[in-house]
C-alpha cells in the first residue's frame, strides 16, 4: 500500500508537517505532492480531492481520501496496528490520545501570534500572557507524558503520533525564542535534532519568498541548532 500525501509549503505548514512526519517516522510508503498553500493554486490542486479543501490530504491505496490531521492519525493507525503509531501501555496511549487532541484544537494564541516559520529566529519577540499561559499549559502536558514514559527521548519515550502533533509548536518555540522550562526545552531540542524534522526543514528553506510570509518588524537570527530553558 502507497499512499499519496498532498502537502503545503514545508517551510510554513505546520499540519502538512504532522501529516508527512507521520507517515516518515514510521516508514510507511508514500508519494509526498506539494500544492501552491502560497501561490494561490491549492483549491485548484487539491480540486480532485473533494470534499478536501485543506492540507494535509491523504489518499488511500483503496481510494479513501482523509483531510484531517487527527482523521490521518487514526486511520493510519487502524490499517497499520503493529507500525506503534501510539504508545503500546494502556495508559500511555490513552493520555497520548488526549494530548494530541489537545493540541489539534486548542493552542489559538500560539497559532495566531507565532505562526511557524523555519527559516530564522525572530529576536526579541515579547509574547503575550494568552500565549504565555499557553506554554505553562504545555509545561504540563509534558511533564505528564514524561512521567508515563519508556526508555527514549519523546513524548512517552519511542515516538509517536503525539510528538508528531508536538512538532509545529516546538518549531514555534524554536523560531520565536519563546521561554521555556528545562524539560521543554529539552524535547524542543529532541525535536530540532531529530533526521525527518531536519530533512522536512532544509527542504523547506531551499525555497524562496517575495514577500515573506508572516513578516514582523523585529531582527532575525540564524536557526538555533538547540535552546535554552528559561
């Protein structure tokens, strides 16, 4: 079974970004389509694809078309149950569940004032109490994960689709030098130093924009390899 992923611009797609880290830590088949997210051609490069209107879109060998991140997780790990897309222990799996969702639909403040971009670190970026409140939230969902984890450095030790949830806001982080306590910090850097997050990036900043997307009047620093907590 290959499946067919259509994805927007690497650099600044952050649901595409959970889609293909998905279907790349895992090592499951598939063919990765970009569509113009920026160049004004998604509705018509995904039009075969209705009722999809959004990235990430995939499409089944058997024809199945899914359009939601959370609807990609699941169906991936329905067909594929030995692939351990989610943790294995009951309890681990359960709250991985419930953070990833978590993730899917809250964090508005983060989304909306730091939207990701991998290109450079903006410099003194003063983040709001809503987005503050926002990475103490976070603070507390992994030092739950953490608490329930195996042997290695994700989420609940082996990666899975909840590190591929996590993966857009630890870019946020990264990119906008947003304050941290050590633990986060750590698995932002786990995450920056991880080979799929790096091969997504660097094909994504081979890309060029004029204009850039989302600019900020503030000054750029070059991508942190690592950051630090707060």
């Amino acid at each position: 079974m290959t499946y067919d992923l259509y994805i927007g611009d690497r650099a600044f797609s952050s649901w595409s970004l959970r889609g293909w880290l998905m279907l790349e830590h895992f090592k499951l088949p598939y063919r990765a389509h970009l569509v113009g997210l920026y160049s004004g051609t998604l509705a018509a490069d995904i039009a075969s694809l209705a009722p999809a209107r959004t990235v990430p879109v995939l499409v089944c060998e058997d024809g199945a078309v899914l359009f939601d991140s959370m609807a990609i997780a699941e169906e991936l790990a329905t067909r594929h149950p030995d692939a351990g897309l989610w943790p294995q222990a009951p309890k681990a799996r359960a709250l991985a569940r419930s953070i990833a969702a978590e993730m899917h639909a809250g964090f508005q403040a983060l989304r909306g004032e730091c939207p990701m971009q991998l290109f450079h670190q903006w410099v003194g970026f003063q983040p709001s109490e809503a987005v503050l409140r926002e990475l103490a939230r976070l603070e507390v969902l992994v030092s739950h994960a953490k608490a329930l984890a195996t042997d290695g450095p994700w989420l609940f030790g082996a990666y899975s689709i909840a590190d591929a949830f996590f993966a857009p806001l630890m870019a946020r982080i990264a990119g906008f030098g947003l304050p941290v306590n050590v633990e986060v910090a750590a698995y932002v850097n786990t995450t920056l130093m991880d080979p799929a997050f790096r091969l997504w990036r660097a094909e994504g900043v081979a890309v060029s924009y004029q204009p850039f997307p989302y600019p900020l009047p503030l000054k750029t620093a070059d991508w942190p390899l690592s950051v630090c907590e707060s």
